[in-house]
C-alpha cells in the first residue's frame, strides 16, 4: 500500500472513531488529517462517501430514537441553506464565515468545559420549530461551504442539554441525510473519479474498524464523559475551522 493510502486509512480510522463516540465530526476530523497530505479535490468526494458510510452504519444504533418530524424539519431548513453556502463559496466572503463559525464553536466549548470543571450543571430547554429550522439552515450554508454540516447540530443539542442518546438519534441521521444530498451534485461535478473511488474503497476497513471500536465505547461511556467527548470535538472542529 502507498503511503498516501496508508495515511488516508490511518486519517479515515481516527475520524470513524471520533464519529462512532461522539455522532459526527468525521469530516472535521478527517479533514484535519488529511488535507496536509491530499489535494482538496481527492479529499473533498472521499469525506463525503466516508461520512455517508460510517454515519449509516452507526445510525441503526439509535434507529428506534429518532425523532423523525423534528429531523425531516432540520433536513428540510438545510437543504434550502446548502445553495446560500454555495453562492456564498463562490462569491462571498467564505473564510470569513467559516472562521467565525470556529470562534463560535471554541468559545462554547471552552465555556462548557470549564463549566463542567466546575461543575456547574447544564441548562435544559426544549427549543421551538422555528430555532430548530434556523439551526438547520445555518448548517447547510456551512455545508455548502464547506461540508460542515455536523458541528452547528452538535453545539445545539449540547447548549438544549440534550441526552447522549437523544443526540445521538438526532445528528447522525441528518449527517447522513445531508451527505446523501451532496453525494450527486459531487457526482455531477465529476469530482468521483477512479482514483477516488479507488481511495474511498481503500480506507472502508479502516473506517468500518474505528466505527466498531468508536460505538463500543459509545456504549460504556458514561453521559457526563460523553458530553466531554462531544465538546471536546467542537473544541477541536473550532480550532480547524479557524487555524
């Protein structure tokens, strides 16, 4: 195996890990990796399929909690973001956005951590459609952008004091949904060439590994070290988004 393929499965491995514990982030944290190594243009379509593979085989894991009417309304909202965050890739001001969404990401993270090292308990709200459809728009301009659709969803189900398992049920079906919908206009661009396919299929061992091992510590993993996992990982996507 070439080493460009030893370090795409060894990037690909971590980021199903972070993934199979946290419920997104695989992209980020793939991306942290790998577009050190890889060109844009082979790193993007790979993500993209390995975030869709990795996020469907963990998503029957919460399959019954899903709670489908609030889902198909975050889907919906960031469907009709994905075009703003294109238009906005192509004519406007996107590192500018993006490094203020990672200033956002490590402000609330870094809060909640030293909140939790003071043991200050979380808040805990139920929020509106209307929250849930802004959240869901701003994620697919992100999306469009850049393919950053887990990490708004993420903060939001923390900031609500969301149970792990609720969570969880929420941000890994619409991760996938929302690659499932990137999946084509990738196709139609012509961005899945052989050689991308070909890395894609070389890393699915490596994937299919860290998502195992990622869900059986999801299993054992106490709530309160979860939302650390789970913030610690915002922290992380932040700091990428901005350096």
């Amino acid at each position: 195996m070439s080493p460009d393929l030893l370090i795409l499965s060894a990037g690909c491995f971590v980021a199903a890990f972070c993934s199979g514990v946290a419920g997104f982030a695989f992209v980020l944290v793939a991306a942290a990796i790998l577009l050190h190594v890889l060109p844009p243009s082979t790193t993007a379509p790979v993500l993209v399929l390995g975030s869709l593979f990795v996020q469907a085989l963990a998503t029957p894991a919460v399959w019954r909690d899903i709670p489908w009417r609030r889902l198909g309304l975050l889907v919906a909202a960031a469907t009709l973001g994905v075009p703003v965050g294109l238009l906005v890739l192509v004519h406007g001001p996107a590192p500018t956005i993006v490094a203020a969404v990672g200033v956002l990401l490590v402000v609330y993270a870094g809060f909640a951590l030293l909140s939790i090292a003071l043991r200050h308990a979380p808040a805990r709200f139920d929020a509106g459609a209307r929250a849930d459809a802004a959240v869901g728009f701003l994620a697919g301009i992100l999306g469009g952008i850049g393919g950053y659709v887990g990490a708004l969803p993420a903060m939001w189900t923390d900031l609500q004091g969301m149970e792990k398992r609720a969570a969880r049920a929420l941000l890994q079906p619409f991760i996938v949904a929302m690659q499932a919908i990137t999946t084509p206009g990738l196709a139609l661009g012509g961005f899945f060439t052989a050689e991308t396919l070909l890395m894609a299929a070389s890393a699915v061992p490596a994937m299919l590994a860290g998502t195992w091992l990622g869900l059986r510590v999801y299993k054992v993993i106490p709530a309160q070290a979860f939302r650390v996992v789970l913030l610690g990982l915002l922290l992380v996507s932040g700091l990428s988004l901005v350096i």
